[in-house]
C-alpha cells in the first residue's frame, strides 16, 4: 500500500503547477467571456425577438394557451406530428440521417490516431481568420504492426524407412567316403558268429548307420566272409547294415571276420550327398554396420511354410527358411524452406541465428528471421484537417489559439500503471510486473509447427499451453526473447523451440521492454530466460517520461467507451411516446 500511494503522489506531481494554474485561467476567462455575452443576447424586448429563433415578443399565438391547459392539450398531437425535431426524435429510426459503420470505424480510427499526438492536428487559425496549415490525416485502418517470420537453411535429417531380407540358403555338398559293411543277426540268433542287432541301436538312431534291402542265409553269408558254416546256419539269416565309421566297441575273437580282422566283414567307397544350411546376411550387413540406421523391433519369419522341403535328394526340415529386419535409417541433405520469405516483398531479412549446440565449425542449421507486416489494410485516399479552434457569438467569430496539452497521454498512462500495481504486486517477493517463461515447438524443416499468433495458424498436435501461448502473443502480452535448438541427430538440429516471456497485459510486457534496458536488466537466454519482475527499487529507478506508450494508447482511450448512441436514442423516443400516451402528466 504504501508503494501503490507513493505512486499516486508521483502521478500528481507529474503536472507541473504553472500549467495547472494556466488551464484554470484560461477556464476562468473562457466562462467570463461566455456570460457576458449571453447577458447581451436577450436583455429587452428587441434583441429577445432578434436573437431568439422562434421567439415572437408579445404577439406571441402561444400566449393564448397560458389560461387554457385543455387548449394546449389538444393543440399538442397535431403540432407534434408536423414539427420537424418531434418527428426526428419520435420517428428517428426511420427518419433521420444514416452513416454507414465502415465510415464510423474509419471516423473513430482516425480520431483514435488524433488523440494520441494532438498537437500535430490542430495548428490553429491566423489572426485574420483565414485558414492555417493543413495536416494530412492517418489513414482510416492502421496498420497492426509487424512480426518476425522465421525459416531455416542447411543440413536437413530426413528419416527413411528400409527394410532387409534374409533367406536361408540350403545347397547339397557331395563327397566320396568310406563306409564299412556288416552282417547283423538277430539278437534272440543262437549260435551264429555275427554282431547282433543290439549292437547297433545307437548308430541307427543318429543316422551313422543304416539298413540296405540285401540279406543272405546265415550259412551263405558264414561262406561269404571266410567262415565255414556251423550246424546252425540253417535256422536264422543276417541283415545288412552300412555304416559311415567302424563300429565302436569291437573286442578280440567275438564276432571278427577273418577277411578283415573286424566287425564288419567289407570297406567300399561311397558317394554321399550332405544338405547345408546358412542364413544369407547379404542385404541386412550394411543396414546393421550403419550407425545412421537403427533396428526397430526383432527379426520377423516371412516364410516358414512348408517347414520340410526336398533339397536335391534329401528332405530337409526347418521351421523358418526366411526373415526380414526392419530399420530406421537418417539422410543427411541440404535444405531451405525460405523461398516463400525471399518472395514476399513485404517481408525483408533482418538477421540469422546458428541453432547448432553447440556450434563447431560451420553453422550446420541456421534459422533465418525476416521482419513482416500483420496482415491488415492501409490503403486509402488522403484526406486533410485544415485549422483550429473557433469561438463564435453569432455571426461573429474568432480563433483561439490553444497550446495542445501532452500531458494528457502521460496521465493516463500512469493512471493504468498505477492499476497494474495494485494487481500485480507481489506481497511475497515484493515484485512488481512478474512474468512467465513460455514456449512452443516446431521442426526445423517440415509442414507441422505449434508456435502461432500474428496470422501464423497452428498445425499438428500442440499442446493447449502452446495454444494459449498464441493467444497471447496476438494479444500483445509476449516478448519474443529467441530460439535454441531443442532436439538434434547427429549434432544437426532437427527441432527448435520458441521462448518467449509471456506478461499479463500489454502495459506490463512494455515497461518491462522499456524498463529493463534503463537499469541494465537483461532478458537472459533462450535456454535460460529471466522473466522476473522488477523489484521495488529496480521500479524506482524507472523513468516513465523516456518510455514510448502509443502502442497502447488506443486501448486505454477504447476502455472509456460513450453510451451507446443507437440505445440512447431508442430511450428517448420511447420516454417521449410513454409522456404523450400518458397526456403529459
């Protein structure tokens, strides 16, 4: 309380005396003048029935009325119907004059413009009456201002999706290899000297050994190896097995063929065909040494139907013959969205900023800013005021010569400072005009982008802080403090945020615009914005007079509205015809 009164007795002292006791002089002799002319205007009989529109002296027809109420009475409808300001105030809406709202809004635009710089419009009129200098007018719809308008060039990471296969390659590899025969009894077989099939169990079962179609009485194959037949060779016969390798657990004098001292009874060559396998990495190598290129997610089978397929000869089961890998590969490219700025005449280049972070060497992304106008129309024929002030008693006139007060602006700019004080005072930290670190995100290169405002729609998912964000910036409560590189591949920047410190109203985001520089406040960075608000004796330290507020001028100027002409209007006429219905009482 005590900051927002010393405020006050500042905004007071701000007028100096001599000019207050000069306006009141001024006042005073204005009014003296006024009176004694009036006093002049109808002092007697003549000069009433000269000066007086409508006045008749004596002879008066209205006099016979001041005996007679119920005469004037039923004089009242008949000559309010044909008297020409009752008809415009009753029947206004249909009978007096029309403007159009464009020439309205023009009209108060203008004077809007005026208001702000007065005494650039109103030169005055010479002493001989004639006319003085002419000024031309603004233009009937200012312009909204301008903005920055961004864009980007250089090296530009462009996602690619790439995707590989791997066949599995089964090919047959055939070679000559010795294999070793055998007769095999029964295992029940008494009395016959061959290894029995017992013997063989495990050779079968891992495919070392195998069964051919031939077999021989058991006293055919005791010849055929050298043994003489024994009284059993009649009752049984032998099978023939093949085998890759010799059997394994021979043991002296059982079971030894005299023609080759072993089991087996023959050695032959033989050609054998083998089915290989392997897994075909040709297309997937070079996606999986790229460090540019990323798997994503596992290995997929493409083709595991049927799962045994013949390969030559042989059948060969697997439960997958193919796979694909999936793979997220970045190109690096040049790029430059900036040819729509570059055509726009109305838009010009201001200055670059390097997004690299950090930057080595060579800017790799840079982020061009160019200046251009808010969309809105300024085009229109020049019109002029011409003149000043006059004073006129009859038809007699003269020129006031009047200083135009500046002083007027600078009132009400510290009127509503003095308004945001009391909002915007912080009774924790002892703050004053506090703001908030805001920002939105767009690609460096691509369509989508959440940082709007200034006619820039928003596209893409974005999020509602960023949509508020907009909304502010358009309505002039934002200061636009720059840009850093917010995500990047490859040390290239791919995506950039928007900072901006964000106030709440117009009038606190220019004082600290024109504030800070005063005490040598900064903004700080992108990445680490300062949107504190002024202390008490940083506040102190400002001077308000040094600051430009015409930017918000019309706004405080708009926030004292007239009554609404149309409304009052209607009012009227309705209290008039409300007083007729009701005889005049």
């Amino acid at each position: 309380m005590r900051l927002v009164a010393g405020l006050a007795l500042l905004l007071v002292a701000a007028t100096p005396v001599w000019a207050q006791q000069a306006v009141r002089d001024d006042a005073k002799a204005f009014a003296t003048e006024a009176a004694r002319a009036a006093a002049d205007i109808a002092g007697n009989e003549a000069t009433a029935t000269t000066n007086l529109p409508g006045y008749n002296g004596g002879s008066a027809p209205e006099r016979s009325y001041l005996n007679d109420p119920l005469a004037l009475e039923a004089a009242r409808a008949p000559a309010a119907r044909s008297n020409e300001g009752a008809v415009l105030v009753i029947d206004g809406n249909t009978a007096r004059p029309r403007v159009s709202p464009a020439l309205v809004d023009e009209t108060v635009a203008r004077g809007t413009i005026i208001t702000q710089t007065p005494e650039t419009y109103v030169l005055g009129v010479d002493a001989n009456g004639t006319t003085g200098q002419c000024v031309e007018l603004p233009p009937g719809v200012s312009s909204a201002g301008t903005f920055e308008a961004t864009c980007n060039s250089g090296s530009k990471v462009v996602p690619e999706g790439k995707t590989c296969a791997i066949p599995l390659d089964a090919a047959v590899e055939t070679k000559t290899t010795t294999v070793y025969d055998y007769w095999v009894a029964g295992d029940a077989v008494y009395g016959a000297p061959f290894v029995r099939d017992d013997q063989f169990s495990a050779p079968l079962a891992s495919g070392v050994c195998k069964i051919l179609p031939e077999t021989l009485s058991g006293c055919a194959a005791s010849t055929a190896v050298g043994l003489s037949p024994n009284r059993f060779c009649r009752n049984y016969s032998v099978r023939h097995f093949q085998c890759s390798v010799p059997l394994a657990g021979e043991t002296p004098d059982v079971f030894i063929m005299p023609i080759t001292g072993h089991w087996y009874y023959a050695t032959s060559t033989a050609t054998v065909e083998t089915v290989v396998t392997s897994r075909n990495e040709t297309q997937c190598s070079p996606l999986a040494a790229d460090p540019n290129c990323t798997l994503i997610g596992g290995e997929v089978c493409t083709d595991s139907d049927p799962v045994t397929r013949l390969i030559g000869n042989t059948s060969v089961t697997q439960p997958c013959w193919a796979w694909k890998r999936d793979y997220q590969c970045n190109t690096i490219v040049q790029a430059n969205d900036c040819s729509a700025l570059d055509a726009n005449a109305a838009c010009h280049f201001d200055r670059t900023v390097c997004l690299d972070d950090p930057q080595a060497g060579a800017c790799q992304v840079e982020e061009r800013i160019y200046t251009c106008p808010i969309p809105g129309s300024t085009t229109e024929p020049k019109q002029f005021v011409c003149g000043g002030d006059l004073y006129c008693i009859g038809t007699e006139c003269e020129a006031i010569t009047r200083e135009a007060s500046t002083e007027f602006k600078d009132a009400v700019v510290g009127l509503h400072t003095l308004d945001q004080v009391a909002k915007e005072f912080d009774e924790i930290d002892y703050r004053l005009f506090k703001g908030a670190a805001e920002s939105c995100h767009k690609p460096v290169f691509g369509l989508a982008n959440c940082c709007g405002g200034n006619g820039v729609p928003l596209i893409g998912a974005c999020s509602s802080a960023e949509q508020q964000l907009a909304v502010k910036i358009d309505a002039g409560f934002t200061h636009y403090i720059g840009t850093y590189c917010s995500s990047s591949f490859l040390g290239i920047c791919d995506s950039k945020k928007q900072v901006y410190c964000a106030f709440s109203s117009k009038l606190t985001r220019i004082l600290q615009e024109q504030g800070r520089p005063q005490i040598g406040k900064t903004w700080g960075t992108p990445k680490r914005p300062l949107c504190d608000g002024f202390t008490v004796d940083e506040f102190a330290r400002l001077d308000l007079s040094l600051m430009d507020f015409a930017e918000i001028y019309t706004d405080f100027i708009n926030a004292a509205r007239l009554p609404d002409e149309a409304a009052t209007m209607t009012d009227i006429q309705q209290k008039i015809r409300d007083y007729y219905a009701r005889g005049g009482s």
